[in-house]
C-alpha cells in the first residue's frame, strides 16, 4: 500500500495508469518509471505524450532522483511528475523545488513520518533561499 504526498498532505493514490520502466517502455506507453541510472534524455521528443513519469529513489543517500527531475522540466516535460521510494519528508521540499509534482511513500514510512512532518515543509515555497536572493 502507498501513500501520495502533495502540499496538501496525504491521499490516497488516484493515478489508474501502470508505470513502464525506461528500458521497456513502447511507443503506446504513457506512464513511465525512471531508475537512478536511467538517462531520461531518452525521453526527448516522447515528453509530449507522456501523462505521467516516477522516478525512483532506492535509497534516502540516492540523490540522483532530483537531477533527473529537474532535467525532465528542464526538457519540456508538463506531466506528473512523482518521486517515489526512499523519501523523507526532510526532502520534501528539495522534491517540489526540483520539478516533483508529489511523493509516493510507503504505509510504514507514513506511519513513521505522519502527514503533520509533511505538512510542516509543504510551504516550500516561502522557505526557498535561492528565491529570495533572485528576488
């Protein structure tokens, strides 16, 4: 079971579509499913017709997830666009401000980190650093 996290906080998983892995993905798929050494550059000229991207996070250590979100916005991509794996909710923010959509976690992890730890970094907006030295 999973819980999706967005800047709302916990729901459950609406999304009917199956998720394709990068290496098998066809032509006909919509949902694809990137891994940490996955090369989402392989999507160019696809991204258009892709409702929806995960990508995984193995591990907490494993950061390369954010990379290849903010390279799939930075491609084109307008989909959904979910995290999903080992993901704390100290990230959370890091997850929006890279490209993520929502984060996909498990029933134990949501029990571990409740939906309050969550909520708590869901103004990611206000506390972005970067941000404000543009601004």
């Amino acid at each position: 079971m999973t819980v999706i996290v967005t800047d709302k906080g916990f729901a459950p998983d609406d999304f009917t579509g199956s998720f394709v892995p990068l290496a098998e993905v066809s032509a006909a798929d919509t949902a694809v499913e990137i891994a940490p050494g996955d090369d989402p550059r392989e999507l160019v000229g696809r991204l258009g017709e892709i409702a929806a991207i995960r990508v995984l996070f193995p591990a907490f250590s494993d950061g390369r997830g954010f990379t290849h979100a903010r390279d799939l916005r930075s491609l084109g991509f307008t989909g959904r666009l979910r995290a999903a794996g080992h993901v704390i909710a100290d990230q959370y923010a890091m997850a929006r401000r890279s490209g993520f959509d929502e984060v996909e976690i498990s029933d134990d992890l949501a029990q571990r980190q409740p939906e309050d730890q969550w909520r708590a970094r869901a103004d990611w907006q206000a506390h972005n650093y970067q941000a404000r030295l543009r601004g």
